[in-house]
C-alpha cells in the first residue's frame, strides 16, 4: 500500500467548528469544514467530492447555514445518504468509500445518538467534543481509519485477496477456507 495524504469534510452547522477541521488536520490529513445544505443535494456534493473521510456532528439542525434555514435532518440521515449513494457508485463500478466520524458533544451523544441504535452502524468511530483529548491521537485515529479504509479498497475484490485482506502468507490459505467467510467476501462490494 502507497502512503497518501488523505482530505475529507467536517460538517456542522455552528462556524465555530471551523477550528475542530484545522485542529484534526495535519501533515498527511486536510479537512474542510462545510455547513449542511439541502440533504440530497448535499450529500451529492460530498461523494462527487471523494472524500476519504467525513466527519459529522449529530445535531445538523440547531443553525442556519449558508441558505439561511437550518438543515432538517440529523448526522445520522446524512450518514445513511452518504453510504446510500457510496454503495449505489462501488456497484456501478465507481468505487468509493469512506469513514464515517460522528463528532458531537456529550450531551446529543447521550440523549440522541446511544439510544438511537440503528445509527450506530453508520459510524466508524465517536469522538466527543469539549473532551481533552490530543489533537495528535485524534489525527492518528482519523489517519488509521482513512488508511483502513484505503487499503480495504486496494484489496477489492475480496474473494480474490483473502490471504492479503487476513494479512497471511499464501502458503497459509487453508486457514481461511472458511464457507461463511468466503461467502461474505464473494457479496461484499
């Protein structure tokens, strides 16, 4: 695998996020902070984009952005768009896809997003706001879930790469000949 610098969009709906986009990038990850605009047509716009990653808060609804009147919709229905549209591209042979980093405060964690379980799948990982955490530690986790990502897709198809996606050696093959794994690399996209 090639080492990349990677770029992606942190959405959210207070301006004052700007400064979470140029504090999680670094030397080998660009953010760009972007307010929420019209679901479909948004959402859209960020693919058409190839993103390698994409950060949301939960509540895109609170503010008005850029048009003016505040999104109607939550992280979690533009998370479900986003890997809608991604899944639709990597069928039709456009592969594309990207983590998905929910980044909220405390509280829309708690009281809307944990009980809120099917959300849950959409996202790669959780990162609190107002949390002390390094902006390094978050960078690294951002950077190891953008090359995840990129790796999963230099390794498509998967039935073909198995050795490679369980990090063996060929001549250990028959630890994977497993019928449900082999199966699920066969239909996965």
């Amino acid at each position: 695998m090639t080492q990349k610098n990677f770029s992606g969009f942190l959405i959210d709906d207070d301006p004052a996020a700007n400064e979470s986009a140029k504090r999680f990038s670094g030397e080998r990850i660009a953010l760009t902070f972007r307010e929420p605009e019209n679901l479909e047509e948004f959402a859209s716009e960020i693919l058409e984009a190839r993103p390698d990653i994409v950060i949301l808060d939960y509540r895109l609804d609170q503010r008005a952005g850029a048009s003016g009147v505040p999104a109607r919709y939550k992280a979690s229905a533009l998370a479900q768009q986003l890997r809608d549209l991604a899944g639709e591209a990597t069928s039709q042979g456009n592969g594309i896809d990207f983590p998905i980093v929910l980044h909220s405060a405390e509280p829309n964690i708690r009281e809307f997003y944990r009980p809120e379980k099917t959300a849950h799948d959409l996202f790669d990982d959780v990162i609190i706001k107002g949390v002390n955490k390094r902006d390094d530690d978050i960078q690294a986790r951002l950077l190891g879930l953008a090359t995840g990502y990129q790796l999963l897709i230099e390794l498509r198809p998967y039935s073909e790469n198995l050795t490679k996606l369980f990090g063996l050696k060929t001549d250990q093959e028959d630890l994977i000949d497993v019928q449900e794994i082999s199966e699920a690399a066969l239909t996965a996209i």
